[in-house]
C-alpha cells in the first residue's frame, strides 16, 4: 500500500541559509488519501534570548509560543519517524525541503526523504500556459476543500494532502505511478 507524508514547514522568512523552521507539520495518507497520522510541532529557537520570527502577520507565530517549544533535534527525530517508509509530498517542496535539510543536517538528524513530490509542480503542468493560480488557497477552492487556518503548518499540510488525489486523478496518474521532482 502506497503511504504519502505530506509535509509543511513555516518558517522565520524565505532564505534556508539565514531563515529557520519555526513550525512543522505532517499528515501521512495511504494511497486514497484517508489520513493516517497527524502532527505539527513548533521548533524552539537555538538562542532563548535572541532570535526572529519573521512575518508574524502571515503564520501568527509568536516570541513567546516558541521559547516553550522543543528543540529543533527533538522535531527534526519525531518528523523523521513519522515520514520514514512514506512518500515525501509538500506544495512547493523545493522550498520545505531547502529548510528541512538544513535543519536535519545541523541537528545531525537523517529524514528518509526520497523522490519527493511537488504538488505545486503537478499543479502547474495542468496549466502549461499559466492561466490560473497555483496558490495552496486557490488549488484548495478549485477542488472545494476547506482550509481551516492558511499559513499553518498543520493546516496547509492537511490542506494538501486533500488536494493531492485530485491533481494525480487529473494527471491520469495512480499512487504507484507518482513522479518525483
């Protein structure tokens, strides 16, 4: 039975190199998109004192909700474990695994990530000409599936994985036949 993990990170802004995690979240799903597992975790800052959260108006995560939060090792472990034997899926996933990498080799943690899939890609070659918006929020209104809270990491991973069956089924393409990046 095919498994997809569906994964989603927020983070302190848009570069792996200078930005972090802030969030995580994952939802794994068997081949016709019943949820098996979900979790989300914020990630704790490596400073206690010192630290940025970024555009706090788009993801709402506060100073104060990420000095309580686990250490980035101990997030970096769990999503590892939660992943491992499925199918890595994220919209945009270049951008979530740039992130996750980073976060994974600095935390000296191995995710079994392999032959990841891009929702956003599988989006975009439905519309060679670039027609519509690929946006998550956009993709979630053209296939009716409600987005309980944008810009959570939770939230959008769960947002995601209802949207992924219908971009395969509109590709013609089965769970066993998901191409990679």
């Amino acid at each position: 039975m095919s498994r997809f993990a569906v994964v989603d990170v927020e983070t302190s802004g848009l570069e792996p190199n200078k930005h972090h995690i802030l969030q995580v979240g994952v939802v794994v799903t068997d081949g016709q998109g019943a949820i098996l597992d979900r979790w989300s975790s914020l990630v704790g800052p490596r400073s206690r004192w010192f630290f940025r959260v970024g555009p706090r108006r788009i993801h709402g995560i506060s100073r104060r909700a990420l000095r309580s939060a686990p250490p980035a090792r101990e997030v970096m472990l769990e999503l590892a474990r939660r992943i491992e034997g499925a199918r890595f899926v994220a919209h945009n996933a270049p951008f979530d695994l740039a992130f996750l990498r980073r976060a994974a080799a600095s935390t000296h943690v191995e995710l079994p990530i392999h032959e990841p899939v891009c929702t956003l890609r599988l989006s975009r070659a439905l519309d060679p000409q670039r027609t519509r918006s690929h946006r998550l929020t956009d993709l979630c209104d053209r296939y009716d599936v409600t987005l309980v809270k944008a810009h959570d990491a939770l939230a959008d991973a769960e947002a995601t994985a209802a949207v992924f069956p219908h971009l395969l089924r509109e590709h013609g393409i089965g769970t066993d036949q998901v191409p990679g990046l």
